[in-house]
C-alpha cells in the first residue's frame, strides 16, 4: 500500500474508526486520539491486512486500542463515588474537615473496589471506577451480560460488608 492509497485509506475510514472508538470509550477527546493510534498501527502493520478485508481489519485494531485504552492503568486511577454511585454520604459538607473525611472515605471506599478477588473485581472496577454499564463490561470481558449483572451485585454485596465499619464512623 503506497502513501497516496493509505491516505485514501485513512479519509474513507476514519469516520467509521472514531464511531468504534467513541462507542466503547464514551469520551470525544480520546476517541480522536485512538482513531490517531489505530491508523499509525495500520501504516506501521499494513503488510498484514488481507485484501478485500481493509475494513474489518481496520475495526478491530480500533476496538483492541480502545479495549487496551480501557484496561490501561491511567483509566482505572480516577475518582470514585459519585453520590449516587454508593449513596453513603451527605448530599452538602460545610467544612473543610468534612470535605477531607469526605476525601479520605472516596480513597478508603477506591482501596475496597481495587481490592476484591476476580471475578468481582473486574466488573466493579469496571462500573464504580469507569462508568461503564454491565453490557459493556459484557463485551469487554467476554462474559454474558447476565453473568456480569449477577456478579455485579455479588461485588456490591462484598463493597457493602467492607464498607458496613466506615459507615458506622461517617
């Protein structure tokens, strides 16, 4: 594949490309960047994509980028709970005591999620510290999504008895 035919390449494609990537990450900004990445692995890998299947090859470096993007360390380490995530504390804190036990209680709820064994982890991690919904998640890990619910609520059950001695001190 020459530059010219490559750079056709890219401009019948990207459109498709940024749509996979902004469908598993919900996010613009880096939805651009991974279709960015997925046409530099293209250029770099070209020599393997089959003829007549540009299209199909082209989609599935665009969902591994995203599925990689996903799994990646900087995703996971963001803040936890929203209010509604966990619904364990006050909706208004008045002082900057309580905004930093407020703080201190989002790390300590953030350390429990890390820390439950598979496969309760995985799916959690996934919900409270990505937002995804247990359909991605389905997707992502190759699971059923009705697996993924059950072991969804199995998680919050384990957060929930981790979780019943902060509750008593907040």
């Amino acid at each position: 594949m020459t530059q010219q035919q490559f750079t056709q390449f890219v401009t019948q494609y990207q459109n498709l490309v940024y749509t996979v990537c902004f469908h598993l990450v919900s996010d613009s900004q880096q939805a651009q960047d991974l279709t960015q990445e997925t046409f530099v692995s293209a250029w770099l890998h070209r020599e393997s994509c089959i003829e007549g299947k540009e299209k199909a090859w082209l989609c599935r470096i665009a969902s591994n980028k995203a599925k990689d993007y996903l799994k990646s360390a900087a995703v996971r380490k963001v803040t936890v709970c929203q209010k509604e995530t966990l619904d364990l504390l006050p909706a208004t804190y008045s002082s900057p005591s309580e905004q930093a036990e407020r703080g201190e209680l989002y790390a300590t709820i953030e350390k429990n999620i890390l820390s439950l064994k598979e496969p309760y982890g995985s799916v959690c991690r996934g919900v409270f510290l990505q937002g995804l919904s247990p359909k991605e998640i389905s997707h992502l890990l190759n699971r059923p999504v009705q697996t993924v619910q059950t072991q969804l609520f199995r998680g919050k059950k384990l957060l929930q008895a981790q979780l019943s001695n902060v509750r008593a001190v907040v």
